[in-house]
C-alpha cells in the first residue's frame, strides 16, 4: 500500500477529486474513499480510475491501473474486512479495451517475434 506523507498536499487533492497522477495515487484515492464511506461504489471507483487513465491510456497507465486494482482489493479485504471483488471486476471490464489496445500496437510496431 503506497502511503503520501502527511505533510504533501496531494493527499487532500486526491481527496477532493483531483486526478490520481500515477498509481500509488490512485491507490490511496481508492482505499481512502472505501475506508471513509465503509462501501465500494463501483460507479465512484471507475470515476476514479477513468480520470487516472485519461482520454488516451498507454500500456503503462492499463498496467498501473490494473495491479493497481489487484493490491487495493487485497488491502481492503485485509486491513477493512469488507469484500471487494468488485475491484477486480472493474479491472476485468477493461479488458476489451486494453486488448484492442495491444491490438493497435501490434500493427503500429510489430509483434513480439
């Protein structure tokens, strides 16, 4: 679990909306949010990793976004004792799109050989 110090104001930032920047934020954005309200929106969560991965994702940002999603559905089950496989749902439901992604790459760049 990625921790922002005390004195860094991202974290209030994160806390008000602002966009998660890179994973370690999105992270926090997301247990904050679920250990605050004791639940797990699916539709805020997907708010929360649609801003992150902006209007043109990379490999990077799919990459970040979905482990991601992994260690914060593990955290929560661990350290709140509230069931989140929804988190790993919203990462499922994107595989349609990382694929036509990877799909787009192959014929820009090549395949692996």
């Amino acid at each position: 679990m990625p921790y922002i110090s005390k004195d860094n104001d991202r974290r209030e930032r994160l806390r008000n909306g602002e966009p998660a920047l890179i994973a370690g934020e999105l992270n926090y954005q997301i247990f904050y949010y679920v250990k605050h309200t004791n639940k797990i929106d699916r539709l805020i969560i997907k708010d929360f990793v649609d801003q992150f991965l902006g209007k043109k994702p990379n490999y990077q940002k799919y990459n970040d976004m979905t482990r991601c999603l992994v260690r914060c559905y593990a955290e929560i089950e661990r350290r709140l004792d509230i069931q989140a496989e929804v988190l790993l749902d919203i990462a499922q439901s994107y595989d349609d799109e990382i694929a036509k992604y990877e799909d787009t790459k192959i014929v820009q760049n090549g395949d692996v050989e």
